[in-house]
C-alpha cells in the first residue's frame, strides 16, 4: 500500500470512530476555484495568461524574469505577512511535503506567484463604463532555499509580505478545508482539484446547480479526448470523499452533466469567525526583498 493510500484510510478511519475529529483547518482564495488556472507550464513562456468567465476576466502578467503561476492555495492566518522559517525546507515540511525535486517545483510556483500582477475586470457593463480590479501578489519576500549554512540565517527568516489589498480579498473570500485530506491527495492533482472545487461551490449554496460534466472537466484543465476516462476517475473520487472521507456532500454525475445540491460544508465542526486582517507595514521588510537560492 502507497504512502498516501495509507494516510488515506487512517484518516478514513479516525473520521468514522472519532466523533471529536478535529480538522487542521487551511483555507483556499476562490480565485483560483472561479477561473481555475492553468494545471501545467505554458509553452513558450506568454508574458501574460488570459482566462474568462460569463461574469469577468481574469488576465495574469508575469514577471520578466519568471512565469505564469500555475495551481495552488493559500493559507490565510489573518496577517498579508507569511512566515517562511529559516529554509524553504522547513516551509515545504509544514504542508506535508519530503525533501527534494518538489521543493524545488514548489518554490518555482512560489516565485512565479509572488512576482506575477493580477487583474480582474467584470463582463457586460454598460456603454461607457469600465470597472476592475489590478492587484501586486506580494509586496516583498525573501525566501532561502536549500542553503549550506542554514545557521547563519539565524537573524534572517524568509517572510513573504502580501499586497494589502489583496490579502484583505483572499481573507475575506477564503473558503475552508481539511488540511490531512490536502496532504492525501496531494500526490493525485485531480483528486486535489476536485475537493477544492467541491468545497468551494458548496460554500453558501442554497440551491442545486447543474452543469454539462464536460465543462467541470475543462476547469480541471483535462483533454477533451479523455473526458469519458475523467468521468470514471471523478466518480471514483467523490466516492472515496463521500464515504470514506465521511462528507455526505450531495453531488454525482448523471447522463452528461455534474449536479451538487447543497450539502453540509468540507470542514462540519464549526470555526470561529475570523479576526481582523493585521496589516504589516511594507517598511518592516525594508532591505529584504531578494531571493536567495
């Protein structure tokens, strides 16, 4: 049995005997559950990525000396200041990940996404009115990766300090999840998605929506050529979150189309209301806002 296979039915098991359960709660910005980006690297590298929805557009621009973020979430501990730790090491073992290549592809996504600028602008104004939002990532950061002398960093923790603007839009729109089901499904993206997207539509529902299978595919970034094999692998999917996960979310596939009517939330032991975001000055990083690797 696989690591995560494993993990997978202790949990499962916790879940179903242990009536106190009490998840390690994380939050996900449903920015990236409205517009989903992009799954994989974009080929040749595009200053900018472009993707809409019937109500607005989202338009990522890249730094010039780095990527197009693709895929991933947010903790929020109601601060726009991240502290890293001493390493990157240290931060990559906090989310469940070993040493290694994907320290290496995390702290790739991480430099893209704090160096990228977002805009978002809403569809189908009136003549003569133009409305959005453009919004820095980050202000400042200062990440040590796979140092040789961590012990000189001693009066130096990486720290990563979030745009006001945009700290106080993810704080106030983040949605919640178990952390121990993340790192599950952290080696099976699909799966991952899948529970993100499932808890972020859930949030506030108070109606059953229904929608063509093949367009919940396309969120998910998945070939049109392999959308009967999505199907079979997402049915699977919610099974396991529905049954040995213990969430009775009401969703399933039915005859080309996806519908979820609303369902008790991921996380069911209720969370206290969130204080308000402290903001830390950008001064207070002054002189650290260098990448070291």
């Amino acid at each position: 049995m696989k690591e995560s296979e494993k993990k997978l039915v202790d949990l499962a098991i916790e879940k179903f005997f242990n009536p106190d359960y009490q998840p390690d709660v994380w939050f996900s910005s449903n920015i990236f559950m409205v517009f989903g980006l992009p799954t994989q690297r974009l080929k040749g590298n595009p200053a900018f990525w472009m993707k809409e929805t019937p109500l607005c557009k989202l338009t990522i621009t890249r730094d010039e000396q780095y990527e197009i973020p693709i895929d991933t979430e947010i903790r929020t501990k109601n601060t726009n200041l991240i502290d890293i730790g001493e390493t990157f090491n240290e931060y990559v073992k906090k989310v469940g990940y070993h040493e290694g290549r994907a320290n290496k592809a995390l702290l790739g996504q991480l430099i893209n996404y704090v160096t990228c600028v977002m805009k978002v602008e809403p569809k189908n104004l009136a003549n003569g009115h133009i409305l959005g939002m453009h919004s820095l990532v980050a202000r400042a950061w200062n990440v040590h990766f796979d140092v040789k002398n961590p012990e000189k960093l001693a009066l130096s923790k990486g720290r990563i300090l979030l745009d006001e603007q945009y700290a106080k839009w993810v704080h106030d729109h983040c949605v919640p999840l178990d952390m121990r089901v993340i790192q599950c499904f952290r080696r099976n993206p699909l799966a991952l998605d899948f529970y993100r997207f499932l808890a972020y539509r859930n949030n506030g529902l108070n109606k059953t929506i229904t929608f063509p299978d093949s367009d919940l595919f396309k969120q998910f970034g998945t070939d049109q050529q392999c959308d009967k094999i999505t199907r079979i692998r997402l049915k699977g999917i919610l099974k396991i979150i529905q049954t040995q996960l213990q969430w009775p979310v009401k969703a399933r596939f039915e005859d080309g189309y996806f519908e979820l009517q609303p369902s008790p939330p991921a996380v069911r032991h209720t969370i206290p209301s969130k204080s308000p975001l402290r903001i830390v000055d950008q001064s207070k990083l002054k002189g650290q806002n260098k990448i070291k690797m």
